[in-house]
C-alpha cells in the first residue's frame, strides 16, 4: 500500500519539479500553470497510462533513492537537452499529437534529445478536432437529457422547467476547452525543454528529416505521428456547412432540424447523442447490416435498445451512401443510397444536413517515405509488432518507427501514446512490445459504452482455433444501489473469460460512467491478474464499481487463488 | 389450465432458456408437472423463463422474431424484462414461431405460456386454432383490442374514442418533397410517431421545411383519425370499417393531449355535478339566421350571442367554483366553444359575448377558428371561458350530454334543430324545428331552479331573436 503510494507521489512531484525549475528561471507565466500540467497531463490519460506500462512491468516496489535519482536525470535532461551526439537530436517526432506528445515526454524523461515537429496546431486530432472537443459536447447533451428527462426527474422528486440551450455557448464551451487544453500540451513540452519545429516535416533520407521549407535536421531516431483525417468516401461533397465531417461538427455552427450521419461507430454514435440532444433528429446510413459494427453483438443490441430505438433516430442498414450533395439554392441535402452489397439504387434522402463518421484515414502523404523505400497500404505506414516501419522488401527500416492513427493498428489517442512509450523504451535499449489487448475503449453516449480485449464472437473464435473453454458472465447495472440511486438502472457488464484458469480475454460495459469502470478490466488484462484473484479485491460500497466486483464474483474458474492477495502489508 | 393442451399440445421442458451462461436453476414448478403427462410434443409452449431466482413474472419487450418465423435452436426470440435486467431469451427448439400469446409490453407470470412453437409449417394452422381455443395464460398483456371505456360525451374531448374506428379519409397531399406523391419525406421522429400512432403517412400533410412531414404533423392527423372516428358514426353515414392504417388489437399510448384530455376527465370526477335538458323552438331563429346569413353570421355566433345574453340575467350560472369553499361571479361572459381541429380538440373563447355585436362576435369567431387551426391560439383566447358550449347537432345528434370542464360552473350540449310534430295548446298539430339542449352544472353553486330559470330565459330569447342582433 506505501508503496504504491510512494510511486505515484514521486511520478506526479516529477512533473511538478520541472514546472518549478522554469518558475525558478523566472517564467510567471507559468508559475499559474504550474499546478495544471500535470493536471492536464492526466486529463488526456495518458501519462497515467505511461507509468501504469513502465512499473507494472518492471518493479513495483520504486525505493524513494531511485525516485531520487530519476529526478536528477530529469533535471540534467533538462539543462542541456540530452547527451550531444553526432546527431542533431537523439528522437524527432513528426506530428504533435497525443502519441507524439507521450513519445516526447517519455523520450525527455529516458534523457533524450527530442524534438517535435508540427505542421499545424499542438494537440492534433483529439485535442483539436476529436475526443476533447467532443467531450465538452457531450457534457453539454447528458445535462440536457437528464433536464428534458421528465420521468427521470419526477422520479427524484425535482420540478425542473423546460430546459433550453444557447448553441454559440454550448459552441464556446468545446472551442474554450480544445484551447485549454491545447495550450497545456504546448507548455508542458516547452517546461520540458522539447524543441517544438513548425512546418510539415518529411523524411529525405535515413535518420534526416525535413521540416518547413527547407530546414534539414539529423536525428538518431524517427518517429511518424502524423495521425488521420476523417475519411470521406468518393461521391459525398464535403461543403462544410450542410455536408460536414467531425471536424466541422465540432464546431457546432448550426444544428439541423435532421441531421443523416453516414456510420454508425463511435464518431456517428455520440454525434447523434450529442445531436438528438439538443433537438435534432437523425437518420443513421450503416454500410453493414447492423448498426454498432465491431461492438460486441449483444452490447450492440443493448445500445440500440437505449440510445437508438427511444430516440428520434432512425436508420438504414446494408446501404452506402453513394453520392451526397450539399443544400445549394433552397433544396436539402440529398443522399442518394444503393444496396451495400447489389449496388442497387435504395432511394434518396433528404435531410438538413450529413455528417460524416465513416472512420478515418491515416494522414500520410507528403511525409517522403519514398525516399526509404517504403509503401503505404490504403495510406497506411506498414509496421511489425514493435512499430518499426517495413520497407517495400518486408525489413524494417532501422532508426523508423510509426505511431497512432498513421499505423492503423488501433486507432485511439491513448493506444499512440502507448506506443509512442513503447518505441522510447525500445530506443533506450530496452525491448518491449505493447500489449494492444489491454487497451480499452470507449464511447460517450449516456449511457456510456466502453470494452477490453476481445468480443464474445472474437474470444469463441479464438477458442476454437486453440481449444480452449469460453465462459461468459454478466451483471446488470439494475442491480447495483449506486445506479439505482442515480435512476440510471440501464446497463449490462459482460466478462468473457478462460474458466479453466480465470484469464480475462474481454470485458465490456454498457451504462452509467462505463467508461471510467473499464479500467479495473483493462488494468488485470495488462499486468495479467486473473479473476480468482480479482474476486478478493474489495470495493467501496455502495459504488458503480461494485458492478465488476458482482461481475467477477459471478465468474465461475475452476482455477485456485494463483497468490495469497490477502496477505497483510507490513508497515 | 394444462388440461388445455394435454391432447396435442404437449409441454416439454421449458423451450427457452437464458441466453446467458450462467446457469440457474430454470426448470419452474409448472413445467416439472406438466412433464408427466408428455406424449410426442408437436406443438410446443414457450414459456417466460425465470431469470432470476426472484422474478415472478416478467414483461415482455419485444418479440425479436414474429409469427411464422423459421427459428433454430439457440436463437434469440424474445427480450425479457425481469425484475433484474431485460435478457434475450431463445428456444431450445428448431421449428417456427406459430402463435405470440403474450404481446410486446405484456406481462407474464414464470412458467406461463407466452408462444406456441411449432415443429413444422404445417403444424402452425393447428398450433392457432390451439391458442384461439385456449384463452392467454397468466396475467397477460393489458387489455388492447377493447374500445377505451365509453366516456359520457363531453364535447370538449371528441379525441377521446368511444366508438369502433369508422372509414375515415385523412387530408392527403401533394407537397414537394415528396416527387408528386410517389415518395413519403417523414422525420425519422416522424415515422416513430406513425408507427406508434398507427397513422398512414402517405396521407399526412408535412408542415416541415419542403414539406417534410414532421412529428406534429403525424400527431395532428392522428387526432383527426379520432376525432373523426368519434364523429362520423353519430352522421350515420358510413358503416364501421378498419381505418386505414389502424392496426386493430394494437395498445395505443396516449399523446400528450390525450393525457392531458385523460387527466381533466378524471379531475372532473371530483366535481358534483347534475343536468338539465329543454326543448326549444327553432323557427324563428332558423329564420333570422337564414337572414343575415349573407352578412358572415354564423350558427355558432348565434347560439353563442343568445346564450350570453341569458347569462346576464343569470351570472350564477357563469360563475366558477375552484376551491370548494368560495365561488366567483366572473366580472365578463365568455363563451368558450368547442371545436374540433386537426390534431385534437380546443375551446376558443369569445370574450364578452355578451356586449359585443352578432356581427362582431361573427368575424371574431371565424378569426378564432383559423387561429386555432393554424395552432396559433393565444392562451387567453383559449382557456378564459365563463361558460362552455359544445354544438354536436350540426352533426345530427339530437341530444347528448357533456361532462363539465373542470374550473367552470357550467357547460350547455347542443343538439339538432329538427323538424317536429308539435301539440299546441289550441289542440292543433303542427310542425315546428326543435332542438334540444342539456345543461351539465356543478351543483355545488348551480342548483337546478338556476338552470331553470336560465334555460327558460334562453328560450326566450331564441324563440323571440330579435334581440341577438341588436
């Protein structure tokens, strides 16, 4: 118990002590900010995560002399930017984003000389133009639901009047925040004395890179980082205003009367939460033949139940939408649908406005990968398990590596920053590789949804090839007082697990705050604790997390306690 | 009850079990008797599984597959609510879904038949008349297919229905988006509402950009398809018949205005009230009307006008009593006058009916009745009415009575004016146009020699009308 404690003290004083060499330095500007970086830090989730991978795996027990020496390290780090080589830098990084961002904290922190570089705004995507933004849109529609939620609030007992919204407020609130948010990324890579370089950055050669016109720098190790762009498919004219993607959506210029959105994954599914709302209706356009693709199925069928069916949202499955054309001279947006599968034209919608949430495409082009002999595949930088980037003849490239959206491999801001730690760590000389099945998901809808590992079909599938036992056990939110006090009874954990030896393949959640009680499961998938021994971890009561201790309770494992949990800690 | 189906209707074990793992101990009490008696099984029963070691009964959410429907083993049927959790629930059989016992939104006890399965196509004709001869097990879903309990008639609420659904023709429309007709441009919270309102799109008129049909545009036709539904069979024309787009046997929920209609109809309970009923001549104002009916005087004014001018000399009867302990006499006369618009039902209110002149009163009415069409009443011209009249004669409804709408003191039904054989006092026979009307009054403040009086004061004033258009 001290000790974990001792651990996150000293990560978190870490962040603190760098802040304060620069207050020392005389920089009021930041002695305000000082006490919200690395507050910030943890509201991306991501340095969290850095420590939770670096001393799960390696000791947990961190002595308060190498807490001590780490800090020195930093320190040193800090005046001098890393041991000079022949190289300009030890690390550059291409691309400021979340992944980008954990790489450079975590390459400063390793003592390296690392530099940034970025052709548009600090924070990319989900800073800018994705997870925060939309977040601040979502705060906004869970209020509005509960407020115009009549039921819910007669049955609390509160008189609430009619609920209303003014969009440019709403609209300032997500700006205000990416703002916010943006510039704590931008000082804490200044505080950590990263060498920020701004223009597009391309690769010219082995170990060289290009950034703005024409300055070349040399550096021992590259990483790509330069994430996606929302994906548009060929025959829908993006105008902006009545045909938009999540880029303009977040901006909330206008909300629709009826809005279409094109895909049903997590972009489509909180936008029409988001939407519905504040008012709109909204007519999903699903390419497969069910909505929620890549959920697992009966999540999915629960979902729909929920945040689809009582909403004023409906749908049409197994159809592409084969050409959208913007409102122009006073007619609607008209989506012009064909069978998914025939090609047959399936009518035409018309709505006040489509949005686009068909996924996203990695942002690739103009990065020079030509010149190291390497193919992008449908614009994606083919890498191996350890994010080195294979060149045209199947070898990886040395000195290269690729993160985040750019690589395909998960496409979540948490999942590049992990890797981005992962490639520190290898630079440094330390082998390690992510383990992609401990990173969890989620979506913020309300109720949320979030999942870990593997989906009921995926882990059966698996089972059957390695022949091994399945089991499935779920808890349903209706059970548990602390959502009962909430009335928000509505929800379903499901555990899919080994019942020969308690190993978890995959949790999912769906209901009140799914997304922050994922981590109890992606936590005991990442450092492999298994559920005969999860079952005696106690849980405050009466919490939402009782909901996963039930879940884990009701598991049935043949296996025995793996190590005596319940050993007491001497002081 | 298992005697029902002991000669082909065999039950085996429970057909359904929980689509989840974990295992409990599902075999109910019900089946383990019913197991003795096992021939072949055929048909079999699908039972509300227990889902939970305290569930006793369980509502049925949704049937995921419907009447004839080729089901294996191991699919999902139907999504039960327990006490716990909704679960997708599935059969433990192949064969096809012959019968649903219990609807969606039904409510079952464990162990009671909710479905017939049968084992092949041809068994699914027997498997129905099985469940026609049986009538549902259990607790069963609310009652549906009734007609909703025949309301004393108060004018102020035709959406109410108390009659079987009659042919009606919903206004159909050609706007634009919907290409001449061919294609039906609906919200998607627009065809939610069809579908839950039973309402055919394709004859609902959209208000919404482009003509889009938009949810209020679906509530307002489906409360023309009730009112009209009230209506149309007191004109005696048509003879019942399905409404198109009504599915019979279907749970309707209420709309926001019926509930509201429902919640004043129950408030009026607490009101004591009692009626009384007067024939009066109708010549002379037939004859007046026929007059000055050039002039954009309407029928409604008339009556309105000559109704007011009988509350002058009795302000007890357009007095209120809303506390139980006081009562007013309401400083104007406003007739308020029910009217039947698209999408329910409202009383607009001709203010001070009394001193404003028929002609006057006549255009303040037309321009109410557009209002209220155009939904854009202002409350004031719709809920400050001293005195209320529902007029179901021009229909051809001789005499009804109407409840009282809470908040007011009294509430006069029309009828016909219809030609009659009248004995008159010199021992002749003659025709004379009659109609009666009935007032309905709260009897706490209102007694009946008010009513009286006010009604003999009324018929005076019709059979003798020059003073209406003073």
């Amino acid at each position: 118990m001290q000790s974990s404690l001792s651990l996150s003290l000293s990560s978190s004083s870490s962040i603190v002590t760098r802040s304060d060499r620069k207050v020392l330095q005389g920089n009021t500007f930041f002695a305000g900010k000082c006490s919200i970086t690395p507050r910030s830090l943890r509201f991306c989730g991501l340095r969290s995560e850095v420590y939770g991978l670096q001393y799960s795996n390696s000791a947990r027990l961190v002595a308060a002399s190498l807490n001590r020496r780490h800090l020195k390290k930093v320190s040193a780090a800090l005046s001098d930017n890393g041991t000079p080589s022949k190289f300009d830098y030890d690390l550059v990084i291409i691309g400021a984003g979340v992944g980008g961002h954990g790489a450079a904290l975590h390459a400063v922190e390793k003592g390296l000389k690392t530099a940034i570089i970025e052709g548009d705004v600090i924070g990319g995507t989900c800073v800018n133009r994705g997870c925060v933004p939309s977040k601040a849109l979502l705060a906004v529609s869970g209020r509005m639901r509960e407020l115009q939620n009549e039921h819910h609030m007669k049955a609390f007992g509160l008189q609430v009047a009619a609920a209303g919204y003014d969009r440019q407020a709403v609209s300032d609130h997500a700006n205000n925040l990416a703002s916010k948010i943006r510039s704590n990324l931008t000082n804490s890579l200044k505080a950590l004395g990263v060498d920020i370089l701004t223009g597009a950055g391309t690769v010219v050669g082995p170990q060289k890179v290009k950034y703005g016109t024409d300055n070349v720098i040399t550096a021992r190790d590259i990483i790509i980082a330069t994430g996606s762009v929302p994906f548009v498919p060929k025959g829908i004219e993006v105008d902006g205003k009545t045909v938009i993607t999540s880029d303009h959506a977040l901006k909330l210029e206008f909300v629709p009367d009826w809005i279409a959105i094109v895909g049903s994954g997590y972009i489509g599914l909180e936008f029409s939460d988001v939407y519905t709302a504040l008012g709109s209706e909204v007519t999903f356009v699903e390419a497969l033949d069910q909505l929620m693709p890549g959920f697992d199925p009966e999540i999915g069928k629960l979902a729909q139940r929920v945040l689809i069916n009582p909403r004023k949202i409906d749908y049409h499955t197994g159809v592409f939408a084969s050409k959208i054309t913007p409102a122009k001279d006073g007619k609607p947006v008209t989506i012009e649908l064909i069978d998914a599968k025939t090609k047959e034209p399936k009518g035409t919608l018309e709505v006040d406005a489509a949005l686009i949430a068909t996924g996203r495409a990695p942002y690739t082009s103009g990065l020079g990968l030509e010149n190291i002999n390497v193919e992008t595949q449908r614009g994606f930088v083919p890498v191996d398990e350890r994010m080195r980037v294979i060149d045209t003849n199947g070898k990886s490239v040395p000195h290269l590596y690729c993160i985040g959206d750019a690589n395909g491999k998960m496409m979540l801001a948490h999942a590049a920053s992990a890797q981005g730690i992962s490639v520190v760590e290898q630079v440094c000389g330390k082998d390690h590789v992510l383990n992609h099945s401990s990173i969890p998901a989620a979506c913020f809808t309300h109720p949320e949804i979030s999942m870990v590992g593997l989906t009921e079909p995926q882990a059966r599938e698996k089972a059957e090839k390695e022949g091994f036992e399945v089991s499935v056990a779920k808890t349903s939110f209706k059970a548990n007082t602390k959502a009962l006090a909430e009335n928000e009874g509505e929800g379903l954990a499901k555990l899919i697990y080994r019942p020969d030896n308690g190993e978890i393949l995959g949790v999912h959640i769906f209901g009140l705050h799914a997304a922050d009680l994922i981590h109890e499961a992606s936590n005991a998938i990442a450092m492999g604790t298994r559920i005969q021994d999860l079952k005696f971890a106690v849980h405050a009561h009466p919490t939402l997390s009782e909901v996963l201790d039930e879940l884990f309770k009701s598991a049935k494992v043949k296996a025995d306690v793996s190590s005596p949990v319940g050993e007491p800690v001497a002081a | 009850m298992a005697h029902l189906f002991n000669s082909t209707l065999t039950s085996s074990s429970p057909s359904l079990r929980r689509f989840s793992t974990v295992s409990k101990p599902s075999l109910n009490p019900i089946t383990t008797t019913r197991r003795k008696m096992r021939i072949q099984a055929k048909i079999r029963e699908i039972f509300m599984p227990a889902l939970s070691s305290t569930m006793t009964e369980g509502k049925i959410v949704s049937w995921i597959r419907s009447e004839g429907d080729k089901l294996s083993k191991g699919e999902s049927v139907v999504v039960v609510e327990s006490d716990k959790a909704d679960m997708d629930v599935e059969t433990f059989y192949d064969g096809y879904l012959a019968v649903i016992m219990v609807e969606e939104g039904g409510v079952a006890s464990v162990g009671s038949a909710i479905a017939l399965l049968a084992e092949t196509e041809a068994e699914i004709a027997d498997a129905k008349s099985k469940a026609s001869n049986s009538s549902p097990i259990s607790t069963a879903p609310p009652p549906k297919s009734d007609p909703p309990p025949a309301l004393a008639d108060l004018a102020p609420s035709p959406a109410v229905a108390t009659t079987p659904a009659a042919a009606v023709v919903v206004a159909s429309a050609v706007h634009p988006a919907s290409e001449g007709g061919r294609r039906i441009v609906a919200s998607p919270y627009a065809k939610k509402l069809a579908k839950d309102l039973s309402v055919d799109l394709s004859g609902v008129v959209g208000s919404g950009p482009m003509g889009r049909v938009v949810a209020k545009d679906v509530e307002a036709a489906a409360m023309t398809v009730a009112t009209a539904a009230t209506t149309a069979p007191t004109v005696g024309a048509a003879k019942p018949a399905p409404v198109p787009g009504i599915e019979l046997g279907s749970v309707v929920p209420f709309t926001t205005m019926q509930s509201a209609v429902s919640r004043n109809m129950l408030e009026s309970l607490a009101v004591p009230t009692f009626r009384v009923g007067y024939t009066i001549n109708t010549d002379a104002l037939d004859a007046l009307y026929k007059k000055i009916k050039s002039k954009g005087v309407t029928m409604t004014a008339l009556l309105a006008k000559a109704t007011a001018l009988a509350l002058v000399k009795h302000p007890i009867v357009s007095s209120s009593c809303k506390d139980g302990k006081s009562f007013t006499y309401n400083s104007s006369i406003n007739i308020a006058v029910a009217v039947a618009i698209d999408g329910g039902l409202i009383t607009p209110v001709l203010q001070d009916a009394d001193k404003v002149d028929i002609y006057s009163l006549s255009r303040k009415w037309k321009e109410l009745v557009d209002k209220a069409r155009a939904k854009q009443l202002q409350p004031h011209e719709y809920n400050t009415g001293t005195f209320t009249l529902s007029n179901l004669g021009m229909f051809g409804v001789d005499r009804f009575d109407a409840i009282l709408p809470p908040g007011t003191g009294a509430i006069m039904a029309v009828g016909a004016s219809q030609p009659t054989v009248v004995a008159t006092k010199d021992g002749r026979i003659g025709m004379k146009s009659q109609m009666q009307v009935n007032v309905t009054a709260d009897h706490r403040i209102i007694y009946g020699a008010d009513l009286a009086s006010f009604l003999q004061t009324l018929a005076k004033i019709i059979e003798d009308p020059k003073d209406l258009t003073l």
